[in-house]
C-alpha cells in the first residue's frame, strides 16, 4: 500500500468520458462491468463508496478478509484501505462514491458504525437481500439522471437507506488470517491513520488520535499487542512512533507557518504550551521559539 487514490484519478483509471471539475460534494453511482475479473489492489481511497458485489470474491480491508460466495455488501471510507479479489468470472453489481462533504448539513456520515476503521463493513445477502439493496441502486440511477431540483436529497436519503439496511443484516464471517499477514496488515492500518492526521493546515485543526490507547481503540485491539507488532516491524514503539511524526509536523509548522507557540501546541493535541516544549526540548535540545530562530537567520 503506498498510493492514495484521488477521486480524480478512480475516474481517469476508469477512462471515464466526463471528469468532474469540482468534487467538493460530490456523488455518482454506476453499474459494475459484467464480467469483470480485474484485482483491487490494497491501497485507500480519499472517498466513500459503497459496492454491491456480485459473484465469488475475497475481500481484504485493513486486518480482516471475507468471502463472499455470492453477494455481498461492501461499505469503503478514506480511513481503511481494502482490496479485493474475484474468484470467478460471474462478476457483477453497482457502486456509488462520494465526498464526506457531500453531506454536509444532511448528517455525520461518520457516525455510522460501517464508516468507523474498528466496525464490520462487509456485509452477506442472500438473494431476497440482493434485490432489495439492488433496487435502492436502480432508483440512485434514475434520480441522478433526473431534472429533479432536490435530487441530491434523494440521493442522499438512499445511501442512508443502504446504511441502515445493511446494519439489520448480519455482518460477514471473517477469515483467520495468518498471523504474520494480520500483523502486516495491523501495522499498515496504523500508519495510515497517523499519516492521515497530517499536515496540519489551520489553527483550528487539531489532532483526534494522540496515545497508543487511541490508535489500540480505533483498531479494535489491545494496546500491548498494538505495541508488540509496531515493535516486530519498527523496532519502536507506538508512543515513539507517534512522537516521532509529531515532531516531524512540529518543525515543518515552525518553519513554514506564522503560527505562534500556543497556536502550534494546540494542533498537534498539547493541553498546555508548556507540555509542547518540554517535548521538543527533549528531543531537539532546545525550545520551539529558538529553533524557529535558528531556522530564519
């Protein structure tokens, strides 16, 4: 995984003949080609989507894999990167993707436990299923396309619907991995979400994820067993690993921004100034203020 897929580029990679200008709230749904074999490969995704899968197919998204036999849905957000594999050439379904500002002032599409990193987001249907969720896709289709001045509305209200319908249906049975590749895969995901924090580009960003326990919490697993495969695969801790980006953003914002010491200390998620450099004295040996001096002269 070492690619951030743009919305921008999942429509050049398609050859699709309309590229949008704007994606700021952006929405669109298509059917799946009939037939088609091709792999997704494990990277994540700077949109939603939602996919009904239709034929045998393995599924990864950050430390699990599933199969589906037959149908399934999918729920994909830009915090879990996943992939997937057919198995066979019965390949076929419908897919919407959007923006989480697409949303904005309808609903927290984050909220909902399938968008959330540590939740199920593959869900099993069985035929009566299949053409239930396959007919909220078919009137996605036909509003997209109408003249209706609130179809966006519309639009939205049948994602919700493929949300909620999904959450009353019994979520895939996940496949034991081996260990070593559930580890792999912990390690990815973890530094996806610490990468994902920055940069930090206003004073009132502010960082969500700050401890081992916040990142074991997101992940679903213990703190020691996060600590134990970041130390297998870095050689350092998760404490470490995150002080480490910490002070790298710390440097770049003293170096490139007008921000003031309180200003900065607050982003990266300081309670008070005097915390922030204490920390960069640690690491540095020396203050905040005087390395930004250092770095003008």
């Amino acid at each position: 995984m070492n690619h951030l897929e743009k919305i921008k580029e999942f429509y050049q990679r398609n050859k699709l003949d309309y590229i949008p200008k704007n994606f700021l709230g952006h929405f669109n749904v298509f059917k799946r080609a009939n037939g088609t074999t091709s792999q997704i490969t494990y990277n994540k995704r700077d949109y939603f989507k939602i996919t009904l899968l239709k034929g045998k197919i393995k599924i990864n998204y950050a430390d699990k894999t599933v199969q589906s036999d037959n149908y399934a849905l999918m729920f994909s957000d830009p915090l879990v990167p996943y992939s997937w594999e057919p198995l066979d050439e019965n390949q076929d379904g419908y897919f919407c993707i959007f923006t989480e500002s697409f949303f904005n002032k309808f609903g927290q599409i984050r909220d909902y436990p399938v968008f959330q990193t540590n939740q199920n987001k593959v869900f099993i249907l069985d035929d009566f299923a299949r053409k239930e969720v396959e007919k909220i896709y078919l009137k996605m289709l036909e509003e997209i396309n109408s003249d209706y001045t609130y179809k966006e509305d519309v639009l939205k209200n049948l994602v919700f619907e493929l949300i909620h319908y999904a959450m009353k249906i019994q979520p895939a049975s996940i496949i034991d991995l081996e260990k070593e590749e559930k580890k792999s895969k912990i390690y990815l995901l973890f530094n996806e979400l610490l990468q994902r924090q920055f940069p930090i580009e206003s004073i009132y960003q502010r960082l969500e994820l700050k401890s081992a326990a916040d990142f074991a919490r997101q992940l679903n697993i213990h703190t020691n067993h996060l600590n134990k495969v970041l130390k297998e695969n870095t050689n350092k801790t998760t404490s470490e690993l995150i002080a480490q980006r910490v002070m790298q953003e710390a440097k770049v914002l003293l170096k490139h921004t007008t921000y003031n010491i309180s200003d900065i200390s607050f982003c990266l998620g300081f309670e008070e100034p005097s915390y922030f450099i204490n920390f960069f004295k640690k690491r540095e040996n020396t203050t905040p203020l005087k390395y930004r001096k250092s770095i003008n002269i």
